[in-house]
C-alpha cells in the first residue's frame, strides 16, 4: 500500500515574503484560515499551535525553517473528532517566484496507517489556501461552512 | 460510456463569485483566453456537441465530444491532445469542472480521467498545468487580471509520450 501524500499547488499574485508572512503570522492566519491563529518563534524545534476561539486545534513543531522559501512542521490535529488521537503528521511548504506570481506547494504526509486526518485536510486545505491567495490579491476572505457547523454543533453540546 | 474512465487527477478552488459567472469562464473564450494561455473555447451547448480548445494562430489544441452540459453545474466533455503533434498518440481523457455553491463562495472541482494505466510521468502534465490554469481562472474572476504563468510540458512527460507505443 502507497502511504498518502496531499500535494496542492497555487500561484499567488505577490511576494515570496509577503506569503511566507501570511502563513506564519497570527493575526494573518486569524483572517483567512478561519479564525486559526498560529503562535510560534518558528525557530526548529520550537512548537508551533493554531488556536481558535481559545481552544488549541492543531499543534506541532518547527521542523525547517528556509524564509521565504521554505517552512515545515509537524501538524496533529486536536479539534474534533480527531482530538489528537493520531500520530504527527508533516507539512512542508515551498515558495518559488515566478516573475509576478509566487508558486505555493503544499505537500502533507507522513500520516498514521489508516490515517483519519488525512480525509479532513484533503478537504480543508484547498479552502485555506484558496482563501490565502484571496486575501492576499483582494484583501477578501473565503468561509469554511463546516468549520462553523461543527463550532456551533460543540456550542450547542456544551451548553446541553 | 465514462465508467471506463477513472479520475486520476482532482483539483479543487473556491472562488468569491457565482456559479453562472464561473460557468461562464469555463465556456466563453473571452474568458478562457486570458487564463488558459491564449487558448479560445469553442463548444457546442448540448451533449454530444464538439469541444475545441483553440491557439492564438487558429491551430487545434484539444478536441473532444460535450459529454455532460448542465449549466451552471457540471460541464463534462473529452479531451484528446492535437497538439503538439507528439500528443497527438495519447488516448482521449475526460475532463469534468463540477461547480458548486460554497457559503457564498464557489467550489470548483476539476477531474481529469482517464481509460487506460496512464504512467505518472503522463499524469505530471496535468497535475502541473491545472493549477495554474485554475489559479488564473480564480485570479481573473476576482481580480479582473490573469497572471500570465509561463509553462512547458515536464520533459519526463515529453519522454515518456516518446516511449509511449500505440
């Protein structure tokens, strides 16, 4: 059995260090990965975590860190139903000029065998970087429905 | 006649606009040429009408058959290379852009299938050119501008067309 491996691509209109900005800053990440703001030094070894509304929902480690060209860390999930259940898996990012445009690839592997987060970043991570590249070209963001339903679904468990 | 074919390639972008306005820069060269490298779209509205993707100088870059026509959710249609020549020896593929409402946004889907055991390095074709092509789309929609990405077949692609026997 081949090990998955998600591998998106998108071309940005901007710079290499304006992306590599976006990705690595909370209040950046806060706008257009909807409400996830990530907190880090981002030196290797350092712990990187998205947090949204308060509550962790990803946590990992700095495993390279090449600004603006390059950024990797380990990523496991926290928010539901994964709960951090699963093993680290890993993100790497590459950025390349590309005269006025900057190639962004995301490649995310190393998943546990069976892997459950892997169906969830499938789907999550062409949204993200869709609204990446929207909110760095017109300042718009784009909205991730199911994030909301599940946010009101555990809202409506706590308060049951 | 498509379950032969399997989807081997898949790419998703959501863009801030409305389903008829991405069907629409699918299917009006107006708009195709300003995102998909200069190409014009000519396409017969109903299945079973001809697909043509069209160069500046008036050459046939792919041609096909409409297989699906659902406006403003599903074009499906065949896609054989014309050109550049070498291509011209790869069997036909399909390509489906399934269009749908997104919280206020659009999600596209595209897939690319294929018939036959397609090597990776054939495959690499595509999974380099869509993201650019749809990245413009997504660009030029927003934005009104299409960046212009410059691109040329993967030579391992270019090589193993070469290999390919038919």
């Amino acid at each position: 059995m081949t090990k998955p491996v998600f591998v998106y691509v998108t071309y940005i209109a901007s710079t290499p260090e304006k992306v590599f900005k976006a990705l690595t800053d909370g209040d950046a990440t806060a706008k257009f990965w909807f409400g996830n703001a990530v907190t880090s030094d981002w030196k290797v070894g350092s712990a990187v975590t998205f947090h949204r509304d308060g509550k962790l929902v990803v946590s990992g480690q700095v495993l390279e860190n090449d600004a603006p060209r390059r950024l990797s860390y380990t990523f496991q999930a926290q928010h539901a139903p994964h709960n951090g259940a699963e093993k680290h898996s890993r993100v790497v990012m590459d950025l390349e000029q590309q005269r006025d445009q900057v190639k962004l690839t995301v490649t995310h592997d190393d998943f546990a065998p069976d892997s459950k987060v892997f169906a969830s970043i499938s789907n999550g991570w062409p949204l993200v970087l869709s609204s990446l590249k929207s909110y760095l070209e017109t300042n718009r963001v784009l909205y991730a429905p199911w994030y909301e339903e599940a946010a009101k679904r555990e809202a409506e468990k706590a308060v049951s | 006649m498509t379950a032969r074919f399997k989807p081997k390639t898949v790419y998703v972008t959501y863009i801030a606009s409305t389903p008829e306005k991405v069907w629409q820069a699918l299917t009006s060269s107006e708009f195709t040429r300003k995102y998909f490298w200069e190409r014009d779209v000519e396409i017969e509205p109903k299945r079973g009408g001809a697909f043509m993707l069209r160069l500046p100088d008036g050459r046939i870059n792919v041609q096909g058959k409409v297989l699906d026509h659902d406006p403003p959710r599903r074009l499906s249609v065949t896609w054989h290379v014309e050109w550049p020549e070498d291509f011209r020896k790869l069997p036909e593929c399909v390509v489906t852009y399934d269009i749908a409402p997104a919280d206020g946004a659009v999600r596209l889907t595209m897939t690319e299938s294929h018939s036959w055991d397609v090597p990776e390095a054939i495959l690499s074709g595509g999974r380099m050119g869509w993201p650019a092509v749809l990245s413009g789309l997504k660009s030029l929609l927003e934005t009104g501008t299409a960046p212009a990405i410059q691109m040329e077949p993967p030579k391992e692609m270019i090589e193993a067309i070469r290999r390919l026997k038919v």
